[in-house]
DNA sequence: ATAGCGCCCTGGTGGC
DNA sequence: TGCCACCAGGGCGCTA
C-alpha cells in the first residue's frame, strides 16, 4: 500500500538513478495500466525523451521527461509520466537483459542497459504520459490537498481542511482533497500517536488536538520517509529493499498498545480497516484540554 | 456540498 | 484435500 513514503522513497530512488537518463524502448506487457491512452501515444511520447526531474504530489509521481536531443533547439513541450501505484504497484529499477517477473505491465528502456519497471498484481496502478495541459486536467492532481512535508504545513492548514466536516475524522484523513498523501497506514498511526479517536467528527477538534493531530501526521511521515517507507503488504523501493518503518497500532488488531498495553481494536470507518488504542484514543475529548 | 457505495482486480483465508 | 465465497483496499464516478 504506498502512501506518502513509500512514493518518496521511489521518487529519491529514481532521482539518484535515473535523472539525465534517456529512454530508448518501451515495452508493455498490460495494457491496463495505461488507463485508456494507447500503446502508440504512450511510446511516442515517451521515446527518445531524457528524464529531466521526478516530483512527488501526494501518492502521485511526475517523472518530467524532456526532449533536447534536437539539433535546432525548436522547442519541444515536456511530457510528464503521471503515475500512481494504488494498492499493489511496484517499481523496479532492473537490468534489460534480465526478464521481467510475475505481474510486469510495463518497462522504460534506458540508454544505460537500465529498465524502470512497473510491476501491478492487480492493475489498479497507473502510468500515462501526458502533456502539461492533460496534466493539468487530471481530476485527483487538480484537487490535491496541501502537502503534510510542505514547508507552510501547521495546524492552521488543518484546522482549515476538516472545518465543517461532521463525518468521522479518521476518512477526511484519507481525503487527498484534505491532505495529501495520507493512507490508511499512516492515519491510523498519526491519530495514535495524537491521542484522538478515528470516530471523532472532524470538524469538532479543539485547537490543541488538531495541533497534536497536524503534528502527528508530520513526525510519522518523516519518520516514515528516513525509514525507507513501510512494508506492508509487498512494498520495497527501486532496489527490492523492504521499508524499516514500523507502524505502532496499524495491521496490530488484538495486540497489546505498545504505550498502555490494552488490546488493540479494529472497527470498519469508511469502507477502511481502522486499528486505535481505545485507552489512549478516548471517544469524548479530554476534559482537561 | 457532502457522504456512501460499487467498481476495478487477485491472492489469501476461512468454512464446509 | 479441494472448492468456493468472501475479504482487503485507493481513488473515481455515480447516486442519495
């Protein structure tokens, strides 16, 4: 499950390895993965490009591919190889020449013998090359939330984000119009690590909580992002090296809180799995506070 | 405007 | 042992 950092290991991997590199070949293998636009656009846009830069925008990586290959420097738009890996997708960086292992949808030939491979067992997972105007057309981009690591992040942001929210605080954080980047890993342990209940109404924090809770959401994902990201599920970064995050309270149900030592819960919150501490995350807000 | 649900997909699990 | 129904879940799009 890559949220936030899982996508920033990939995108730090591919930064150190793969800037400045051309790509000389495209091979696809699932065509699913290309959500609609063709095999033909897909590689004529993407051949014969040099990797120029890799962002990150929430769970989303933006390899920016450019084309300065030309003689005459007549101007050649970028294109941005828009990503996203859901639930199960992986990215490899692997040699050419070895092949592909179960589940590959799709490989970028580097001029280096190098392959970024796009591994998805279920094919939820995305990589469309688009231009700078289809990128700004695409809706879950557009609508983003500001991000958690972002220089301007404070409980100010937040408090602005889940004001006027009366459903359950725990599914706004999965909100990436909220916030940007948090999954159900990371929700779970920011609001354990914040003290508040996941079935506390968003938008009826106090302003201590939600300055713990912004707090929170920060100091897990950095934590998150020098731990290499989390190994749930099948996650590893370029190099198939395993996350060293470990969560505190999620995937733990029935397992002793590691501050009190009461039973982990787990109940359902929008569709999703939630694991709190129901000693340290109490349902009705401290009366102290 | 907001919330809830089905959909996409397949490996793992629990029941019989 | 084998089969099968069921579950997990990010994000989009539809419905209430």
């Amino acid at each position: 499950m890559p949220e936030l950092p899982e996508v920033e290991t990939l995108r730090r991997g591919l930064e150190r390895d793969s800037i400045g590199r051309s790509i000389v070949g495209v091979t696809v293998s699932d065509t699913r993965i290309l959500k609609g636009q063709t095999q033909a656009t897909f590689e004529e846009r993407v051949v014969g490009r040099r990797i120029a830069r890799i962002d990150r925008r929430g769970k989303y990586l933006l390899i920016s591919l450019v084309d300065d290959t030309g003689e005459n420097k007549s101007f050649n738009p970028p294109i941005f190889l828009c990503t996203h890996l859901k639930m199960r997708g992986q990215l490899r960086l692997q040699m050419a020449q070895d092949a592909p292992d179960s589940y590959h949808c799709l490989s970028l030939l580097l001029d280096n013998n190098a392959a970024v491979r796009f591994y998805d067992m279920w094919t939820w997972g995305e990589m469309r090359a688009l231009t700078e105007e289809e990128l700004a057309r695409t809706p879950g981009l557009v609508e983003m939330g500001p991000e958690p690591l972002g220089a301007t992040w404070d409980s100010a942001i937040l408090q602005k984000r889940l004001a006027g929210r009366r459903g359950p605080v725990k599914p706004a954080l999965l909100d990436q119009k909220v916030i940007a980047g948090v999954g159900n890993i990371y929700a779970d342990e920011a609001l354990f690590r914040a003290g508040i209940h996941p079935q506390r109404t968003a938008g009826g924090l106090c302003e201590s909580e939600l300055e713990r809770l912004a707090a929170s959401i920060r100091l897990v994902l950095l934590e998150a992002v020098a731990a290499g990201g989390t190994t749930s599920e099948d996650f590893t970064d370029l190099g198939g090296q395993a996350g060293r995050f470990t969560p505190e309270v999620y995937d733990r149900a029935g397992k002793p809180c590691p501050l009190c030592g009461t039973l982990l819960t787990r109940i359902k919150l929008g569709g999703r799995g939630t694991i709190f501490c129901a000693n340290c995350q109490p349902s009705e807000p401290s009366p102290t506070t």
